[in-house]
C-alpha cells in the first residue's frame, strides 16, 4: 500500500511550518519514472524531536573503536559515555591469549568538577599510566567526550607523551559528542585515526595467504563476523585484518597487505577504504553478506575479481553445499512470513541490507531509511560530487593521504579494473533507492511521530529498528525487531545468520502472546443470559 | 573472563575508574522525570546522552522511554545552547503535546554555563502548560544524584504551603527504585490506612500494559496537583538518603513539612521502620493483614537459616540499595565482606554521615571487618573477591562477568538490570519484597550447591 503525497503533507502539517519544509526534504515517496530524486541527509536534527540518533563519540568509540580487542579504549570524560559504550552493542571477541582481551573493560578518567574547573590533562595522562601498568596492552586509544574539547584538553599532546613514556602507540580521537549531527562524524574521525596511525604501520610486505582480503564495516554483532569468516575461509580467502569487528592492533596494522578491501557498511567505513584504494593501489568490494542471495552474489563477485578459475569453482561448491543444507529450513520459515510488509530503519547501512533478507522471505519492505547515514548511502556515490558542505561537516577534518612510495601498487591494470566496474561494485555503492519498488517510501532520521503516523498510514507486519523504539511498536501490537542488536540473537549474516533470523522473524509473527492483547471480558457483553417466564434473567 | 584482572592490587590513585558501578546524573533526571504524569523529559545537550539514556532505561525496563534533546552541534557549544532550547520547547509542546516538559542539563551545557531559567523564561509555552528544570552536572555524583536533583527540583517548582493547618497527609518519596517497588511501597501505606502522595512515582508509566495501543504518557505518575500539595503534607518520609532526602529538606525548608529520613525499605528491619513511621505519624495500628506478611518472612528466614548462615557476600551497586542488602544478608546471618558503590559517599548537601561510615558502623553490629568503599568501581570490587573470595555475588548486570570469572552464584539487584526480565515488575521492599530476595538469594546458592554436588550428595530435600 502506497501513499499519496496529500497524506504526507497531512503527517508534516503538525510541525511548525520551518520544520515542515525540513522534514519534506527527508522524505520521498519513490517514484523512479521521474528520474532521480534526490533526498536530503546527513544533516541536523530539529531540537526538540525525538530521534534515534546518537553523537559523534558513539560513532567513534562506541562502534569503530570498540570492536577492537587488544587494544584498551580509555574515555576522557564524566563517567557516562563509557559506561553506556561498555559492552551494550555486542561486537563479541575473543583472543588466544585471554589477558590480551579488554573487550569487557570499560576505561574512564571519570571526569570531576575540579577537572572541568582546572583541566583534564594531568589525569588522563595519570590513567594512562595506569592502564599500562595494569594490562600492558599493545595499544591504547583516548576517545575525547563533549566537555574536553570546550575546556581545551589537549588530548594529543597527552597521548604523545604518554607514547613516548611508554614505548606503546596512544590514539587521540577528538570525537566530542557534539561534532556533526550523528555518529557518522564519529565513524568519520576514527576512520582517520586508523588509518593515520594503524594501517600500515606494521612491518609485513606480503600477506601469508592466497587472496588476501581485508573485511571493512563488519562489526562481528552477534557474530557475525564469525559467520563470514567461515565462509570465505572455507572457499580459500586468507583475512588479513576485519575492522573493527573481533579486530585487533595487530591485524590491523598490516592490513596495507591485502589484494582487496571488502566494505560491508559502507557508510562507517569508506573513508578507509577509500584511502587504501588511494595510499596502496587496492581497489574496494561493496558486499552484502545479509540475506542468501546477496551473500551468493557477493562471493561471485570476489572471485570475479580475483578471476581464477579454481576460485570461482571452489566459490560454487561452497554456495551449492551452503543453499542446499539451508533451504529447507528456509522454506519453513517463509511460510510464516510469506505476504507481509515491513519497515526497515536502522543506521548507516543495514536499513539496505535487510531489505533483500526480508524479501526472500516473501516480506515486502514499505518503508525503510537510515538513521545517520549520507545521500551517497540512499542515491549512490555517483551524487559524492554534488553533496554540498555545510557547517557541520566542515567541523570533521579530512585526511589526505598520498601514494606510499614503497607499498604502492596497482592490483589491477586500469583496463581491467575498467571492465570489472562495469559488471561488479568495484570502489562503488549504489545505494538503497535502486533497490526500492515504486511507492516504497525512504525516510532519513526517521522520528517517533512520523514512526507512529506512518504505522497508523501503512500498518507493517513487522518493524525493523532498534531498541527506543521496539517498545513503542510492540505496544501497538505490531512485532518489533532489532536490526542494531539483534534482540540479542544473532549471527544474522551469511548463510547460517539468514537462518537464524528467518527464525527469529517468523517467531515474531508466531508467537502465541499477540493473542492475548484483549482481554475476554472486553469482547463479552458483561449481562447475558436467558429470559425465563418471569422475565428474569 | 575478565582475564587481565590480576589479584594483586596495584594502587591507582588517579581518579580514573576501570569497569564503573555508576553512571552519570542525567540518566537519574530522566528517570524521575518520568514519574510525573504528562512529563516529557528533555535533555539538553548534544543528542548522544539523550540517546544513551533512553537505551539504558529502556534496555533495564522494556517498555517505551520517551524522552526528546536539544541536539546540539558545535555552533551551538560555541554560542550556548539558548536557541536550542527555545526551539525544542516550541517544537515539543506542538508535535508531542505533553503537560509539562522536565528539562535536565548535561556535562556540555554545564560546562558552557547556559542559564535554564532564563531560558525557560523567554520561551513560547501555552497557556497551560509547564517546563520545569534541573542541573544535571555529569561531572557530578552519579546517576543517583541526578534523580535526587530532578525530585528536589519537583519540589521547588511545584510544591506550596497553601493550607494553614497540615493535611493529614504523608509525602513518600521512593527514591531510584523499580516501579514494582513504588507499587509495594503505596500498597504498604494503603493498608496503613495512611494518605499519602508518592513522588516520583513511575509505576502505570514504565511498566505500563500492552494494550493494542501506544500511549506517549500512560497513566501513571504523579499529578502536578498532587506535587504541589505535597507542601501542606504533615510530614515525607524519604526512603533511601542518596535519592530521596535532598527533596525531603527541600519541602521542610520550603513548606515547613517535617522530614523522617530512613532507608530504603529492604529488609525486615528497614520495612519495619517504615512501618513504625506511618504507625506513629497517623496513630494507627498496624492490620493483621501486614502482621501476618512479617510473620511468614520470619518464618521463611528462620525455616531456612542453615542455607544463609555465615556465608560472605560481596555486595555493590547504589548506596541506597547497597545499605538495604547489605542489611537485609545480615538479618540471614550471612557476612557481607566487601561492599562497594561508585556513587561518591555522602550525599551532596546532607549532614547525615557517609556511605562508609553508615556500612562500616552496620557491618560492626555483627563484628564483621569488610572492605567497604564509596565512589569504587568494578575492578576494585573483583580484585578484593580474588583475593578474599565470596559464595554470593549481588548487584546489577554489569556484575555477571565477575561471577563468571570467579564461578560465584550471583543475585541481580538494582539498576540496571539488562539480562533478565520481570524484575522492575516486583518488589524488592517490603515484607514481600524481603521474601522474594530470601527466595533469589536461597536458589542461587542452592543451584549452586546441586550443581556442584557429586552423585552420592545430590539431595532430594534441603
């Protein structure tokens, strides 16, 4: 079911009329004969509305930094923002050696009245110190909170001479929380950290295995990072670093060996692929290792790439064992789910990518969008030229990185890499919108109002979003699932996660609970009753 | 699990904490703004700590957290966040329509300076409605100051000594606890025949039922009526003096209503105070019907001694809560060994002792030298148990790595509690609550007893 733009105008007439114009420009009600249409995104949120976003410190520590595991991460701030990135989005990782694994820690200089009075800079240092001495980790990163830019610490410098005092690399991430307008500043920040400091500075020239990949965007939620793993390895692909998920400093810094870049979420992770592609020569994979046919097409178009024939077939047997030890118990599932429409709203990158999951399963996505994510995200990177700076993304700085004269090399010739463009997202992303039907309907910054007015529009089977508003939705008896954190299931990529959350969804539509909203009493006159000779009941 | 924490104790003396038993004050502010009916709390920062919040609280309550933020960008740190908040307030009594908005602030607009009040003052509210405020300072004390700050605040913008004489009437404020815990409280006043007015009170709000519908303000909370007659009120009892007592002097200071101070009613003991208290203040004898609840938890406690006696415990999580318990394990004969709070020890304006010396002067009735200490965190609290160990663990979720590290049976108790459901919906105070916390304690340790018990000692009755 569609709707018409009258019904738009009458969901936006309730805000003041500057918010109205605003809002309009986030929306679009699909229409691709009229060519197309542009949405705007990567922008600010009105004060005042409710909305799902987060900040830039989330986007940094919380998502890309987080993940990895031998490093310690230290907050510079109050005690809040470590306390809420500690352990709640569920990057799992594990280590051989098990003290080498600060997954479960959370680090925080616990900033006082007399530091925000006075400066921080003397305990963060004081911190550090500690952290070494404590856990000897082989790395540590300083994530700044919103107090430390406005009160001047100088992070950098702290983190420079606490390198020197210990002989180990201290990152300083200036992600205060209120750079940007999400946490994709964040995401944008902890990208130039990495690969400023990170990548590259490892010592090997040449990865151990035969097709060497890097796996960029996968944050290993629920595992599914493993998932992944197990597939790729099993073809024969030798995974040199994963960022961030279950990632390590010691992975990472020799990711500058890999023969191509995978990137999962493109929106919290293209600027390093982007610089790869730039410092040493290795072109970029956008992949989609959610839904079956998505994960069949993504491992075709990595052996394309590497274009061995042994590849390609060992590819092949792989996706052949694969479906045909999943399909029947795909097929169960889709008849529960067969039929229904959903909406589909998370992040950066996942608001895409479980649309085809949904599909599959015969669930018809209505609505979908991000919640931090860019134009290029929606349109594809073909509109990156024409996307305007404004002041807010004026504030994240750029880094520029050259060619390395010594690593530098060209993984394929421009003729080839030419022609593999044209049949395989080779360093391009077509966005969402190309893969909406007519009428669907895209929504950047999705909000609790519209959330409740486009609901009441469109009535979906099932709400894909995160945990504000699952409650919100299950309230009005429609199933919610979390697309952030998996309601704490997962692996929901590859083959084995498709299963995973075709159980997961159909459990949603079937659970018995949705039967007891009404009470009997509500649906049974309280007087029945014969009526006897003398009229009494 | 937590592998890289050694057993022996290196001394930090940096002020930094490593796995925290606290978080910051904003999060506190939206919770007891929450306990007012028809209150949209607003967090006026950058949209991170609006966001972080609503996650945790949904995350420990499963029901809807509404709350909207001023969003803030650089521009705005830069220039003061004034406009933000005029827009917000505009932009939220239009679209959302709430009675009143409660504004909290945070570490950004602290540290900045912006002047709420005079921002209030400027903005567009209709006829009929109310913003109301309260400095939030992350930098601060802990969450739990941030709901003590919010409930002060209730009372200073509401509160009114209007009657000459004082009502027949008690104030009960409940303190940072589960909206199943409000209910136990105002059913324990109920049949003390007491009046009372409860605030906040988030029970009909945060455990709200399924219905069909979503309903942005639910039933519950208490009536911006009912906070202001809080001022002719004979006398508040605050229960818990982290959370609680701060609103309590305010009201004596403002509407002369005099404050009784006790505990949080965990416990036989501190129930029975509570008990007393509205006993005293209303003239009133205590119904069979309470009597006969007391007298069936004495029963279970001493029916079931033999499971508890002499057993350590280590104990952490919010000072109110954590001085219940750790009154509620002494009262089964139990040893609470080491205890531990990351909110810092006394409660900011109160003259009333610490949270060490309280513990400590506790812990002494019994003859018992624990570790104690205020303003801790989580690694502390694991390298004390490495080095002297516990057969319970009780806290909230954030202790479950540390029980499986050190394979220690473990009661969640407090907030958050992220892994387990039903929780918010029952009593931890009250007689029944001592009795449901008798009973989680009891099947921890005796799951734990069957689990480890070779064949030939596997009993069929304990």
């Amino acid at each position: 079911m569609a709707i018409t733009e009258a019904q738009l105008e009458e969901i936006l007439a309730k805000y003041p009329s500057k918010l109205q114009k605003n809002r309009k420009k986030h929306i679009i009600i699909n229409n691709q004969e009229c060519g197309a249409q542009t949405i705007e995104a990567n922008t600010r949120t009105a004060p005042g509305i409710i909305t799902n976003r987060g900040c830039a410190y989330a986007g940094c520590k919380g998502v890309v930094l987080g993940p990895l595991k031998d490093m310690v991460h230290i907050t510079h701030g109050p005690i809040g923002c470590a306390y809420y990135t500690w352990g709640t989005r569920r990057n799992k990782a594990r280590t051989e050696d098990l003290a080498q694994n600060f997954i479960n820690y959370a680090v925080s200089t616990d900033m006082q009245e007399s530091d925000i009075v006075f400066g921080g800079e003397k305990k963060l240092a004081k911190v550090i110190d500690e952290v070494v001495e404590n856990f000897h980790p082989k790395a540590i990163t300083v994530s700044a909170t919103c107090p430390v830019g406005l009160i001047g610490d100088d992070i950098n410098a702290v983190a420079k001479a606490a390198e020197e005092r210990h002989g180990i690399p201290v990152l300083a991430f200036s992600c205060e929380g209120y750079k940007g307008v999400s946490q994709s500043a964040g995401h944008h920040i902890a990208n130039n950290g990495l690969m400023d400091k990170v990548i590259g500075a490892g010592t090997m020239e040449k990865a151990n295995g035969k097709y060497p990949i890097n796996l960029l965007g996968e944050y290993n939620i629920g595992g599914d990072g493993w998932e992944v793993e197990r597939i790729l390895t099993d073809i024969g692909y030798d995974i040199v670093a994963v960022m961030t998920g279950d990632g390590s400093y010691e992975d990472l810094k020799n990711a500058h060996v890999s023969e191509l870049n995978l990137v999962q979420c493109h929106r919290s992770i293209n600027y390093i692929a982007e610089m790869l592609e730039v410092k040493y020569g290795t072109p970029w994979l956008k992949v989609n290792f959610i839904g079956v046919q998505s994960t069949i097409e993504t491992l075709r178009n990595m052996a394309e790439y590497f274009g061995d024939p042994a590849l390609k077939a060992r590819t092949e047997e792989v996706i052949a064992r694969e479906v045909a030890r999943i399909e029947p118990m795909m097929e169960q599932y889709k008849k529960v789910c067969e039929g229904k429409t959903a909406f589909c709203f998370v992040g950066g990158s996942r608001g895409h990518h479980y649309q085809g999951l949904f599909g599959e399963l015969g669930i018809d996505t209505v609505l979908a969008g991000y919640e931090f994510a860019h134009r290029d995200d929606y349109e594809g990177r073909q509109v990156l030229p024409d996307i305007k700076t404004d002041a807010d993304s004026k504030n994240i700085p750029e880094l520029h990185v050259n060619q390395d004269p010594n690593r530098f090399k060209l993984k394929l010739s421009p003729e080839k890499m030419a022609e593999l463009k044209d049949r395989i997202p080779l360093s391009y992303y077509a966005g969402m919108y190309v893969d909406m039907k007519e009428g669907t309907i895209m929504v950047d910054d999705l909000n609790h109002y519209e959330t409740e007015e486009f609901i009441k529009l469109l009535k979906p089977d099932i709400f894909a979003s995160g945990i504000k508003d699952k409650y919100v939705v299950q309230k009005m008896g429609i199933p919610a699932k979390q697309i952030h954190s998996y309601d704490y299931s997962g692996p929901y990529a590859g083959f084995n996660g498709a299963v995973n959350f075709a159980r997961d969804v159909s459990m949603g539509f079937a659970s018995p609970t949705w039967n007891f909203i009404v009470p009997p009493w509500k649906e049974e006159p309280l007087l029945t009753g014969k009526v006897n000779a003398e009229g009494v009941a | 699990m937590l592998d890289a924490t050694t057993k022996e104790i290196k001394e930090r003396t940096s002020g930094g904490v490593i796995n925290p038993a606290k978080t910051c004050q904003p999060i506190g502010a939206m919770y007891a703004a929450l306990g007012i009916h028809g209150c949209l709390p607003h967090s006026h920062g950058s949209q991170g700590c609006c966001s972080f919040h609503r996650m945790h609280l949904t995350r420990h309550f499963r029901d809807p957290i509404m709350a909207s933020t001023s969003s803030f960008t650089e521009g705005a740190s830069v220039f003061g966040g004034g406009a933000n908040l005029k827009t917000a307030i505009k932009t939220i009594f239009q679209v959302y329509n709430p009675d009143l908005i409660a504004v909290h602030t945070t570490c950004l607009t602290e540290t900045i300076g912006d002047d709420i009040p005079n921002l209030i003052k400027t903005a567009e509210i209709p006829e009929g409605k109310k913003v109301i405020h309260t400095n939030t300072p992350s930098y601060v004390g802990s969450h739990v100051t941030g709901f003590s700050n919010m409930t002060r605040s209730m009372v200073n913008y509401f509160s009114e000594a209007t009657t000459s004489l004082k009502k027949e009437q008690v104030n009960i404020i409940p303190g940072f606890v589960n909206p199943g815990d409000m209910r136990e409280i105002k059913r324990i006043a109920k049949l003390m025949k007491a009046p009372f007015i409860m605030f906040p009170d988030t029970s009909g709000v945060v455990d709200s039922p399924m219905t069909g519908e979503f309903q942005m303000f639910p039933k519950g909370g208490t009536t911006q009526a009912e906070l202001t007659d809080a001022g002719n009120s004979k006398l508040t009892i605050a229960l818990g003096r982290f959370a609680s007592s701060d609103a309590a002097e305010q009201l004596d200071k403002k509407c002369k209503v005099p404050t009784a101070t006790l505990k949080t009613p965990i416990g036989i003991k501190a129930t029975d105070d509570l008990v007393m208290a509205l006993r005293q203040a209303f003239v009133t004898e205590v119904p069979y019907e309470l009597e006969e609840e007391r007298g069936q938890l004495v029963d279970i406690m001493t029916d079931t001694h033999f499971h508890f006696h002499g057993k350590k415990v280590a104990i952490f999580g919010d000072p109110d809560i954590v001085t219940g318990m750790t009154e509620l394990v002494m009262s089964l004969g139990m040893k609470p060994v080491h205890i531990l709070t990351g909110t810092p020890g006394g409660a900011p304006g109160s003259t009333v002792g610490s949270f060490g010396e309280d513990i400590k002067e506790l812990v002494g009735m019994a003859g018992i030298d624990a570790n104690i200490k205020a303003a801790g965190d989580l690694f502390t609290l694991h390298q004390w148990i490495k080095n002297e160990p516990v057969d319970l663990l009780i806290g909230n979720t954030y202790g479950k790595f540390i029980a499986r590290a050190e394979d220690i049976p473990f009661v969640r108790v407090g907030f958050p509690v992220l892994d387990r459901s039903v929780h918010s919906y029952m009593p931890i105070v009250g007689y029944r609550g001592a009795m449901r916390l008798v009973e989680m304690i009891s099947g921890a340790l005796l799951d734990r007893q069957d689990r480890d018990a070779a064949d030939e000692d596997f009993e069929l009755v304990m």
